[in-house]
C-alpha cells in the first residue's frame, strides 16, 4: 500500500481486543495495521443473508432432507428383500 493511497485514522481499542488483533497479526505474519485493514476489507466481502434467503435455505434444506429420507427408505427396503 503507498501511503499516496491511505488515509491515517486513530483508533482507540480495548487492551483485550489489541491483545487479540496483535496475536492473529503475528500468526498471519502481518503488521498489527495490517491485519486491521484485512480484516476490515475482508468483512465487506461477507455479506449476511437476508431473512427472506435464509427462510428459502431452510425450506431447500428441509426439501433436500426429506428426499434424502426417502431415498434410504427405498435402499434399506430394496436390501431387506
């Protein structure tokens, strides 16, 4: 990142969570900065479903499921016979 290209921000953190950003930042090998920005950047990216998504996921999932059951059903009674 050029410095052209970023903007200085202060930010205050609770000694807790700099604790735990700087601990990730060194498992990553990433400065402290760094890993702020990636993980920033990284939760626009992660967009939760809306509430009418994830009804439509559970009523597919619940769909799947059953033709699934059915599907065992007909295979454990196909090798009983």
């Amino acid at each position: 990142m050029k410095d052209k290209d970023t903007t200085q921000f202060h930010l205050t953190l609770p000694t807790e969570l700099h604790a735990k950003i700087k601990a990730r930042a060194q498992s990553h090998g990433r400065s402290i900065n760094m890993e702020i920005v990636r993980v920033i950047d990284d939760s626009f990216y992660k967009m939760p479903l809306s509430r009418t998504d994830q009804d439509e996921d559970e009523r597919l999932a619940a769909e799947i499921a059953e033709q699934v059951r059915e599907i065992a059903v007909s295979v454990i009674r196909k090798n009983k016979k």
